[in-house]
C-alpha cells in the first residue's frame, strides 16, 4: 500500500509539461481531500524536481503558491513551459 506522500509524488509526476493542478486536486486524486496543506510541506521537501515537477502545482484560487527555489523562479519555470502568468 503506498503512503500519502508517495501517491502525491506519482499524481504531480503525471502532470504534464504546459498544464497545472491544484494542491487542493492533488490531495483530493491522493485520497485525502483536506490534506492539501500536507501536499505543500511534501512537495516542499521535493528530492527530485526533474522526476516531480513540483512547480505545476498552484493554489485553488489560481495564485502561483509556494515553491522551495522561490516564487520568481517558479513562475519563471511555468512561463518556460508555455503557461501564460498574469501577476498582480
């Protein structure tokens, strides 16, 4: 049976390149709704970003949210990928 944490890892490991989930979608695919907090605190602690592309993970309310390279660069990377970003 495979934990939380690595149900998160291999639901944020399929999103593709150009696409985004929410923290909140991701908990709900991982079994666990309102554990998206949770799902911040593991993506946060990401050994692997080129395997888990933490940075396609965004807030329910369409806010870039927290990243662990910092906002800039997270956006930096989605913009890369092809996502249009309208900043505030």
């Amino acid at each position: 049976m495979k934990t939380f944490k690595q149900k998160v890892y291999e639901i944020v490991s399929q999103i593709p390149k150009g696409k985004v989930m929410s923290y909140k979608e991701v908990a709900k695919k991982a079994g666990r709704p309102k554990a998206y907090r949770a799902v911040g605190n593991i993506l946060n602690k990401n050994p692997d970003i080129k395997k888990v592309p933490c940075h396609r993970v965004i807030r329910s309310d369409g806010k870039i949210g927290g990243y662990a390279k910092g906002p800039a660069n997270k956006i930096a990377i989605l913009k890369k990928e092809g996502l249009k970003i309208i900043e505030i």
